[in-house]
C-alpha cells in the first residue's frame, strides 16, 4: 500500500514537472503567416513544426488571442531590459525590409497619432529652412537596430515564436540589444508577441489584407459609470497583470499596438514611462 | 541681471524711440537682411513712436504656479542671449544654414505670430516621451550610431517661447540636452516673444 501510493506520488511528481517545464509556447495556436503575393514574396512565422504554412491568417484572430497566448517564461526578478524610443511600426517595417520585403508604413492620421503630425510638420519646417530633402517621418529609413537583425535572423531561418522569445529575451537580459519601451511587460521581460504579431500585420495590410479589427470584449475590463452633473460617463479600467506590456495591452482593447499612446497619456499620473507597468496597477482606458 | 534686463527692455520699448526721428536696431543699423532656406527676411523696428503693446503680452501677473519666471539658462552649459545676438544668429548662422532659430510655443502660438526665419519645433515634439523625437534629433544633425547619438555635425540652436514667464521654451532647451544635444550649441532667448514685441521688431505670421 505504501509502496503504491510513493509510487503515484512520484508519478504525480514527474507530470507536474513535466507541465511545469515543458516549452511555454507549447500551447499555441495556428501559426500566423502572411502570405505576401503582391511582392512575390512570403513571410513565415513557422509553428512548433517547421512545416511553412500557406494563407493568411485573419489578424482579428490574431490580435484577440494576443495578450493571454503570448509565450511567457519567468525569469528573475529586477533585470532590467534595455529601451530605446523606436516605435513599434519601425520595428516592424526594418524586418520586414530585413526579409526583402518594402513595407510603405501605412501613415496614420492627425487623429491617430498626433504626436507623428506634429514631428511631420516639425520636419517639413526644417527641411524648408536647411534646404535639405529630410525624410519624412512615414518614410524614415531607420538603420536596422540590433533587435530587428536578430529577430530577421530568426525568421530567415524559420525558428518558431517560443524559440525567437527565448532568443530575444536572452539578448535583452545580457543588455545586448535595446528594444521599444511598449514590449516592456510588467515582469521586465520582452513581449516577442505583440512584435510578431505587429510584423504579420503590417505584411498583411502590405499585401492588401484589412487592417485588424477592434476586440470585441477585452480580457480583465472593469468598467464604471461615473454620474456627473449633466450627464453619465463610463470609465473603463484595466488591471496590469504579470506579463502585461503597454503594446498588448493596446492590442488587447484596441486590436492596434499603435494606439498604446492613448492609454499611456491617460495615466501619466501614475505611470512614468511605458515600460513602468507594474503588476497590479489600475490603468484607465480611454475610449479609442 | 534678471531685472535690470526686464527694465532695459521696457525703458528702450517705450521711452528711448520717443526722442529718436528714427527707430533703428542700433546705431546705423535699421534693418537685418537675412535667406532663411530660400525665403528672404526682413527684421526692422515699428517706426511708430507712440506705439504701446496691449494684450496677451502686456500682461504682467500671470498666475504662477503655470507660467512662472524662467532661468536664463534653463540647463547648463546653455547660453542666455538678448536680441541683438539673436539677429546675429539669424545673419551669421541660419543664413549658413549651420543654425536654426527654434519657435518652442505650441503650434496655436506660433501661427499668432513668430520671430522671422523662426522654425516652429513645438516643445512636446522634442520631449522624449514623441515617438518620433528621435527623427527630429537627424533632421538637426544629429547621426544615429550604436546605440545613441553623434551630435558632432549637429546644427547650433536657439530657442525662445513667449517669454520670461513662459516655460515652453525652457522646456525645449531641457528636452535637447536631455536627448544628448550638446548644451556648447544651444542658446536661449528667455525674453521670447514678448519682449521682441516690446521692442517693436518685426513678427511674421506664417
């Protein structure tokens, strides 16, 4: 009997060690691949096999399954990643050209970013008084940063997403490359995820696919109606949980990484860069 | 050095001209001629003796907290100047295309009216929360190596806002050295706008 039951709990042992330990990005979904026939060209996120799959994911898909998927791997606590200010579409755009590939950003409106208005007219401004032809912001050739050589590495030799999340997570904890403060998460690790998906996405707008729809529900909203003298507002808030970055969370209720700047001005209070999440704290979400 | 300097801007603005037949910058000196890209500026003096500045920037107790006075040198290393280095500037270093003279006020100011040959970079476009603050840095001459910057080519600058109780230009200076541009290549023109005006020196609407 003793016997017997030592001998199952070691069984028990094994499994949970086994689930414990086993690769975190195990459990994900279809691989995400764009098909890109307009330049003759296909970009691949292969899966845990190394098969490389045709048509193009729908991206609503894959901006709803974002945030909870993304492979996690704990590691200690207080390292702190390297950041730099390169927006996520840069980013993304430098692989995509790193794979062959000439991705127009798409230009966002006065609406959507503001902040890229303002730094167009700062430049035309320039570029009126030096005489120079100055690069636009929608057109910059950014030099490729060491995160996007490594990342285009990667892809080219058709690694999967855990294996790219370790990679970059690696390099980031030896401080050897920088990368956009949104990719930070609440843990100080790097969110390979929203960068992945933000690549598939732009290939695929690039490629005539429509641009990801907006979440439906968001994961973990709390939302609150405030009365007020006239009228009733709502409020929307989110808690930060482990893992979080500002990017997914974007993603998460926006389904466009390029909308992080909304929530990060709604709690400048609070938060004092965008890679300053922390576990458990209360953003306010502003309506898109 | 900060009062006598209100009080020299005020004396000259409205009492000096009053004697004079003719209101130049100096003596022997009634107007700057200066290309700024491929447009020709003019800067002169209002001939009117009589004239008074009414409106926003006549005011002379703005609430503070807000628009509290500001350093002439809002970080180190940064040079404070007046107006006539400033009309220097225009004709030495933006003719040259080696410098720009920086307009820090938000947009909705900037169109009222600027200094000319003023290039608009709003404060918060320089700030290092803009995404994009980095693609202003190469449009000055900045050039991106591993992992920061190489201001060795970069562009002198001279910044100004509204004026002595106005933080936007401060802002902008502090938002540059704090990305790294050499403070040896920024000048600040705390007077601003205001006291361009009280001068009587001539503003562009863009």
């Amino acid at each position: 009997m003793i016997r017997s039951v030592a001998a199952l709990f070691v069984f028990a042992v094994i499994l949970c060690g086994y689930i414990v330990l086993r690769p975190s990005g195990a459990g994900r979904s279809a691989p995400a691949t764009a098909d890109m026939t307009a330049n003759s060209a296909t970009v691949t996120r292969a899966a845990q096999s190394d098969t490389i799959l045709a048509p193009v994911m729908p991206s609503a898909q894959l901006t709803n399954s974002a945030v909870i998927q993304a492979p996690r791997r704990t590691i200690a606590p207080g390292a702190r990643v390297p950041t730099d200010k390169t927006g996520m579409d840069t980013t993304a755009a430098n692989v995509l050209a790193g794979l062959g590939l000439t991705v127009v950003q798409n230009p966002t409106s006065a609406n959507d970013d503001p902040m890229r208005a303002m730094t167009a007219g700062v430049l035309s401004g320039i570029g009126a008084v030096t005489g120079k032809t100055l690069t636009t912001v929608n057109q910059t050739p950014t030099p490729a940063t060491a995160l996007e050589m490594l990342v285009v590495k990667a892809l080219k030799e058709g690694q999967n997403d855990a294996y790219i999340d370790t990679l970059v997570n690696e390099a980031a904890a030896a401080g050897n490359i920088t990368v956009p403060e949104i990719l930070v998460t609440s843990d100080g690790r790097v969110d390979t995820y929203v960068l992945l998906s933000s690549i598939i996405t732009q290939a695929t707008i690039a490629a005539g696919g429509a641009a990801p729809a907006v979440p439906d529900r968001p994961e973990g909203v709390e939302v609150r109606m405030v009365q007020r003298a006239t009228q009733t507002e709502q409020y929307r808030f989110y808690t930060v949980k482990r893992g979080d970055s500002l990017g997914a969370i974007a993603v998460n209720f926006y389904g466009n990484v390029r909308k992080y700047n909304l929530i990060y001005e709604a709690n400048r209070s609070t938060l004092s860069s965008p890679n300053d999440l922390r576990v458990g704290q209360r953003l306010t979400i502003p309506d898109a | 050095m900060r009062m006598y300097f209100g009080i020299t801007a005020v004396v000259i603005g409205l009492a000096g001209p009053a004697l004079a037949q003719d209101v130049q910058i100096t003596d022997g000196f009634a107007t700057a001629n200066v290309t700024v890209g491929t447009t020709q500026i003019t800067i002169s003096r209002s001939q009117d003796t009589n004239a008074v500045i009414s409106g926003e920037f006549a005011k002379t107790s703005r609430p503070c907290p807000e628009f509290c006075i500001q350093p002439m040198i809002p970080a180190v290393g940064v040079t404070p100047v007046g107006e006539l280095e400033l009309i220097t500037f225009l004709q030495e270093k933006v003719d040259a295309q080696t410098g720009l003279l920086i307009d820090a006020r938000v947009p909705d100011w900037f169109d009222k009216g600027a200094i000319p040959g003023a290039i608009n970079v709003p404060f918060a476009a320089l700030a290092a929360e803009n995404p994009y603050q980095s693609e202003i840095l190469r449009a000055l001459g900045a050039v991106v190596i591993d992992g920061g910057f190489d201001f060795s080519g970069a562009m002198s600058l001279m910044v100004y806002g509204n004026g002595p109780w106005d933080a936007q230009g401060s802002r902008a200076v502090q938002a540059l050295v704090a990305a790294g541009y050499p403070a040896s290549l920024i000048q600040n023109y705390r007077g601003g706008l205001e006291d361009w005006l009280h001068l009587g020196l001539s503003t562009v609407r863009p």
